[in-house]
C-alpha cells in the first residue's frame, strides 16, 4: 500500500468517525430534551405526601 493510498484510507476513516460523533451528539441533544421534559413532568416524593 502506497503512502497516498494510506492517507486516503486515514482520511475516509476519519470522516466517517466524524459523521458518527456528529450522529451521536443529535441523539444526545435529543435525550436531553426529553430528560428536561421528563423531569418537569414527573411526580417527585412530595407530591407523593398529599396521598
């Protein structure tokens, strides 16, 4: 294998790491919203305490 042809497969790897991270950080923006929603949603032990 050619050095060029090493660069090339370095580079196709590191895009595709950085697709990957990029889909990663959009599921994880996305569960925090949801966490957010849940946690201002949710019943907490004092709520319990009138019951």
């Amino acid at each position: 294998m050619s050095d060029r042809q090493l660069l090339e497969q370095i580079l196709e790897l590191t895009k595709q790491n950085q697709q990957g991270i990029l889909e990663l950080k959009d599921d994880v923006a996305d569960l925090k919203v949801r966490v957010t929603n849940i946690e201002k949603t949710m019943l907490c032990k004092n709520d319990l305490k009138y019951y």
